[in-house]
C-alpha cells in the first residue's frame, strides 16, 4: 500500500503562528489594560496584523 501525501498550498499552523509572533512583538512593553484595548481593536477590524 502506497500513501501519497498531499502537498499544501497554505499552511494554516505556520500562517497563525506568524501572526501570533507579529503580535507578541506589536504588545511587547504593553500593559495588560493597553492589550486589552490592542485585541479589542484587532477584533474590530481596526488594526490589521498580517
């Protein structure tokens, strides 16, 4: 029995965990309430992270 596997066009883990990176960087030295405020900000579409 032969697999093939199959090749990726976008990899979904390696495109979050560079995200994830970008934004550890942007809150880097925030205080927990200017997080809050970062995230809510992303979540609204009004800070864009890619």
């Amino acid at each position: 029995m032969t697999t093939t596997k199959e090749i990726k066009t976008f990899d979904s883990v390696a495109f979050f965990r560079a995200i994830k990176e970008k934004m550890a960087k942007m809150m880097e030295g925030m205080t927990l309430a200017e997080k809050k405020i970062f995230m809510q900000q992303i979540r609204e579409g009004k800070i864009k992270v890619v």
